[in-house]
C-alpha cells in the first residue's frame, strides 16, 4: 500500500489551520514549585502561543501558505497576537476579534526542559461553525490540508474535519489536549498524531513501549483513521496503517524546552504533505523540525526555519525514514524489540 496521503492536486499547496491561540507567559527555574511553594526563577517570557497559532507558524515556515481561523479578545493581548502571526505570514483575515480577553497559557519550564501548562481558552470558546464555514468557502480552493487539534470547542473541531473531509482535504488531527471524540469522526482523519500520554488517555492502551504504541495506533486505524501516528519523544515514532507499521527513528538533541515541540512537529508535518511529499518523508522533516525546537527556548521563537531543518536532516542522515513492515514480521519483531 502507498503511503501518499489522498488530497487535492499538487499545485493547491495551502495549509488550512483551525484552532487556538494564546499568549504564552513562561517562567523558567531550575525545578517546578511544590504545591504551596514559592520558588524563584531564571527568566521570563511573553510571546505567541496556542497550538492552533504555533502550528500555522510552523507549516508557515516550512514553506506553506497558511491561513488561519481563530478568536482574540480586545484585549491589550489581540494587538501582539495578529502582529506575531502576520509578521510569521500567516494569513488572519479569519481571525475574528471578540469581546473579552484574549486566551492565555501559563507555562513552566524546569532545567531539564520539561514542561507543565495551563491553558485558558477564553476568546478560543468563540469560535463558530459559521466562522469555519466562511473560511472553507474562501480556502478550499488553494488548500490541500486540514490540519487542528482540539484547544477549541470539541463541536468545533469535529465540524471543521467533516467540513476537510467534504471538501477533499487531507485531514491531519493532533488530538491535543486529549479528549474523548465522537466514533463518527475517525473515518473522517487521514493522519492522527498523538503523543504517548494523549494515545494513552485516547485509546485506554498504556503507552510505555514501542510495542503499546503500535496497539493504539491500531486502534485508530481499526476505527477509520487513514494513518496513525504515535509520537514517543526520544524513542522515534511508529506509523500504523492498513499496510502495516514503520518505525521511525528519532533525531538525537539536548533538551532545553519541550514546549511547542509537538506544534513544530504538526506544523512541518502539514506543510509536507501540502507540498506533496510521501507521509514517512513528511514525517522525518516533522522529526527534525520538532528535535530542533526542543534545543531552543520558548513556544513560537522555538519553531526552526526551513534552512535549519534541512540542516538537522542532512546531520542525522538516518537513513530511510524507517522499515515498513508486514503484520506478520510485526507480531514476530514485537516479542523481541526494546522501545
């Protein structure tokens, strides 16, 4: 079986990104607090956030035309948010301005790069069908991928990937924060890219080995999905699919933040397959731009260039992005196969 994800012709190379956006407040200290605890920290940062935002930055700068559907407040938060995505050339004619403020994720960052977050959706709940609809009615015909995640209303986003699906899009959901869906959606979702905690709470399959992972990402294809992704960090990812599972390997870095990490992932990977390239290449592009990310600071200032990440690809060189291989040899490689 071809790996090709189905879409549009070639030449409509567009990303169209439905989602959030936020301002990112960050701190960083050499550990997190305590419950109670005061503790004092190294730095501080304010800049664009929200996955729906970092992942239009992200296919944006990959090399993709985005357009982006979104809400801010009118708040003193709206102004940095459209200045940020504009000047990333992202296009925010959709991004609707409402009443109330603007949402906002407080974000903290130990000396190892691990990350814990709090998103306040706030301007995100806004978002309507007729927004989506409008968007789709002026994108659909420069578009060849979908791509949201779920920092919006659920309602929202299932409307958005039927409305992909209709128009012919392939559609790529990063199912983060993880949270219960409707069955009908996954025949609707060409490609799924969880990571192992959100494949876990998704599928109810503990993810803590190569071997997990390629269970739930069985689980999404025996649902309907096109093609599961699973993300394990360090450990690379598995590709699970009617043609069997590909493992594909990671590309090794020194953590210093692993916030947006995931977002420079989904966002390189859209903008590949807008491009058209086959899934496990846009895969390994979508590794070295996440790998790269984790080597810097921050949400938005993290996500690479298109330059630096044929850079990282041409460095690791690993190879053919990972062996296909059949359910058969699967069953057999899995009673033997380290994570």
């Amino acid at each position: 079986m071809s790996t090709q994800t189905p879409g549009p012709p070639r030449d409509a190379a567009g990303v169209l990104v439905i989602g959030s956006v936020t301002m990112d407040v960050t701190t960083f200290s050499s550990r997190l607090p305590r419950p109670g605890e005061t503790f004092l920290g190294d730095a501080f940062t304010l800049v664009l956030g929200g996955k729906g935002a970092n992942q239009a930055v992200a296919a944006g700068r990959a090399g993709a035309p985005i357009r982006f559907v979104g809400c801010v407040g009118d708040d003193l938060f709206a102004p940095l948010v459209r200045q940020a995505l504009t000047e990333a050339d992202v296009d925010v004619s959709h991004l609707r301005e409402v009443s109330g403020q603007t949402g906002v994720a407080h974000i903290r960052v130990d000396a190892s790069g691990e990350n814990d977050i709090v998103m306040v959706p706030l301007a995100n709940a806004e978002i309507t069908s007729e927004q989506i609809d409008a968007a789709f009615a002026e994108f659909t015909p420069t578009s060849r991928v979908l791509l949201t995640q779920l920092e919006i209303p659920f309602a929202r986003t299932m409307h958005a990937i039927r409305r992909g699906h209709d128009a012919g899009l392939t559609v790529v959901l990063d199912p983060a924060p993880a949270h219960d869906l409707d069955e009908s959606i996954w025949p609707l979702v060409d490609v799924v890219t969880p990571n192992e905690t959100e494949a876990s709470l998704l599928t109810g399959i503990e993810v803590d080995s190569r071997e997990a992972a390629v269970r739930a990402g069985q689980w999404f294809v025996d649902r309907g999905v096109g093609h599961a992704l699973v993300t394990m960090a360090a450990a690379g990812s598995v590709l699970v699919d009617a043609g069997g599972v590909r493992d594909i390997p990671a590309h090794p870095v020194q953590v210093i933040d692993t916030t947006a990490a995931g977002d420079a992932f989904a966002g390189y990977l859209a903008a590949s397959l807008a491009a058209g390239d086959e899934l496990p290449a846009a895969i390994d592009r979508a590794a070295a731009a996440g790998a790269v990310a984790v080597t810097r600071r921050g949400a938005s200032p993290s996500i690479p260039q298109a330059d630096e990440v044929a850079a990282a690809l041409a460095a690791t060189a690993p190879g053919d992005s990972g062996r296909r291989r059949t359910e058969a040899d699967t069953n057999e490689a899995d009673t033997k196969e380290p994570r």
